[in-house]
C-alpha cells in the first residue's frame, strides 16, 4: 500500500498559483553503504517524480542518491481549470506509485 | 478611612499573588522549543511531519488480523479513538502484571496474549507504526502518569539512574540535562530531556525512533555500555521521565534535528 501524504487546496480562484505538497515514505537507500555482512545495499531510490494536472505536465524532478529518505516535495502552479492533479513516483526495483487529488476551480 | 484601607489590603494581597503566580510559572521546555522554527513547523503540519507518515501506516496496520487468533487490534478496541490517553499513562502495570511495562511493551503484551502472535522486534517498523498511531491519539493531552503506589520503587531506581555517573566520560544524565539544559553542546542545544514527542522523527536518523533508541544515543554518547533492548533501566527511567515532565503537553509524532 503506498504511504503518501498530499496537501493541495480543494478549491481555488481561476489563475491563483497554488502550493502543493506531497511525503512519500520510501527508503532513499544510496547504494553507497555496506550492511553488517560487509555486502553492499543495493541502492533503491525514487528517480523520478512527476505531476499532471488533467494530464498536462506542471511539475517533474529527477532525485538522487543524496536527497534524505521520505522525500518531501513542495512546488506551485497556477490554477488554471477544474480537475485532477495526478503525482507520480517511479524508482529503483520496479518502485511505481501513483496518487491523485481533485480540484475545484471557480 | 476603613474603605481606603481595604482597598491599599486587596491591591496588596492582588500584587503578592501576581508575583507568586509569576515564579510559580511552568519553566519546563519541550524540546520543541528548543527547536529552529523550520523544524517547528515540519511538526505542526500533518503533511510535512514524516512521523505522520508511519502513524498512517499504523492505522493500516490497526486493522489488519495477525496471530493464531487471527484478530486485529480494531476487533477487540474498536476505532484507535479508544486509545486517547493511553499514551500519557504509560509506563504502567498491566492487568494481572506486577512490574511495570511501556507502551510498546504493552501493544507487544496484546500481540502475544490477545492475537497469539510473535513479538514484534524492538524498532521494527510495524511495532513503531503502531506506537506512532496508538501515541497520536493522545497528542495535545496533558502528560498524566497513573496514581500506582506500586510504581514508585520503579520510579526511585529510575531517578537513581538520572543521577548516577556512567560511562567513560563519567556524566550523569542529570549533569546535561538539568544542570546545562538550554547550553550548546557542540552545535546541540541540549533539551531537558521531556519524554513528550515519543515516538519521535529524528532527522539524523531519516526514521522514526523510540524513546529506548533516544537514550541508549545519550548512553552511547557518554561511552556507557546501552543496556539491552528488554532491559527493565529504560521502563524506570522512563517512569522518572514522564513523573518530570507530568501536565506537560504530549506532542507525537515529535519532530527532532
């Protein structure tokens, strides 16, 4: 189950710029370390994050080795129309989680 | 003249009991406050606390059956609102018990007693999700240890604890957290040590952590052996702990540098 939290405004005046907030709970493992048996961690990290607003692109990033764990992401974008806002994460070991929120704009 | 020298009586008897009010005053500090105001605000808001992260976990795993009894906690206790309080209790003795036992050995007690199942493994994550969500119930509540006359010797060893040197740097808690609370130890301003945020997020440790993993760092720091993870040294410190910071406000899933 993916542990996510979202914080957008549920509603917002046509051309205001909106702040969106998103946590994700995920390892942010290196790769760089070596574990008690002296092996190295296999690394497993978000690469990617990207969000939508009915589908059209208003945010991405690429993450690397360095950013913490539990990736904490903070950007804006100003409302243009009523809809969704899709964020995506998609990562080392196949890792791939999607979350979605509706805004209402007037 | 009679008149008059009542009220000289009443504004005098109103600044003495301003003044007593005034020192009477809860000095006591969080460790929030000792906080920057960044990190103050990465607690206060519930999408950017990474602690919130785990208490969503533990609301998963509240309901999801485990054991040979195959129940989950939500089949015996209901909706987690039933745990409001819990947290501000603990350590106490359970039912039928004669020593003490924290929360986290009490949620363990009704995964072996109640649900027939495996212990769950100090600092895993399942057993901290769930502290996390049984802790959160209860945050904004005053800290309110039980009137046990039981817990006392408990307590007393616990406060020997706080006061005894250890460690080859042969410091006692007491010697950081009372006498040089609020002073800088290297970049750190050392806190007083409140129990209030447990468990908590520690950046450093980009996880979430008990109060056990918290003191066994401050026994590491001053070169004393940490006592093991079942060792009873942790409830009866904690014991003392919580009795120090009684009426504070508890505050997890805290946020610490």
């Amino acid at each position: 189950m993916a542990n996510v939290l979202v914080n957008a405004p549920k509603t917002a005046k046509r051309g205001a710029v909106v702040e969106i907030k998103a946590l994700i709970l995920h390892p942010m493992e290196t790769g760089f370390r070596s574990g008690t048996n002296g092996q190295f961690i296999p690394r497993n990290i978000v690469e990617r994050f990207t969000a939508t607003w009915n589908d059209a692109e208003i945010f991405s990033m690429d993450m690397s080795p360095a950013i913490s764990a539990n990736p904490f992401v903070s950007f804006f974008a100003v409302a243009a129309e009523s809809g969704t806002i899709r964020l995506r994460w998609t990562g080392d070991q196949d890792f791939a989680v999607e979350e979605q929120v509706a805004i209402a704009v007037e | 003249m009679t008149a008059l020298r009542v009220v000289a009586g009443l504004a005098i008897v109103f600044v003495a009991s301003y003044a007593a009010a005034q020192s009477g005053a809860d000095r006591r500090r969080s460790g929030y406050q000792d906080m920057g105001e960044a990190l103050q605000k990465m607690q206060d808001d519930d999408t950017a606390n990474p602690g919130m992260l785990f208490v969503q976990l533990g609301s998963q795993a509240w309901s999801k059956p485990a054991g040979a009894a195959d129940k989950s906690c939500a089949d015996c206790h209901g909706a987690a609102a039933s745990m409001k309080g819990a947290a501000v209790r603990y350590p106490a003795i359970p039912k039928g018990a004669d020593v003490p036992m924290d929360l986290e050995g009490r949620i363990n007690l009704c995964r072996t007693e109640n649900q027939k199942a495996e212990r769950l493994p100090p600092e895993s994550r399942e057993l901290l999700a769930l502290e996390a969500y049984v802790a959160h119930q209860s945050r904004g509540m005053p800290v309110a240890p039980p009137v046990d006359p039981r817990l006392g010797a408990f307590r007393d060893q616990g406060a020997e604890i706080y006061r005894r040197r250890q460690g080859q740097l042969n410091l006692s808690c007491a010697i950081c957290h009372d006498d040089n609370a609020g002073k800088k130890l290297a970049g750190v301003t050392i806190p007083e040590a409140h129990p209030t945020g447990y468990p908590i997020y520690r950046l450093e440790w980009q996880g979430l952590g008990s109060l056990k993993r918290r003191l066994r760092n401050c026994l590491v720091g001053i070169r004393a052996e940490a006592y093991a993870y079942d060792a009873p040294e942790y409830v009866m410190l904690e014991l003392f702990l919580m009795d120090r910071a009684r009426g504070m406000t508890f505050e997890a899933p805290g946020v610490r540098p």
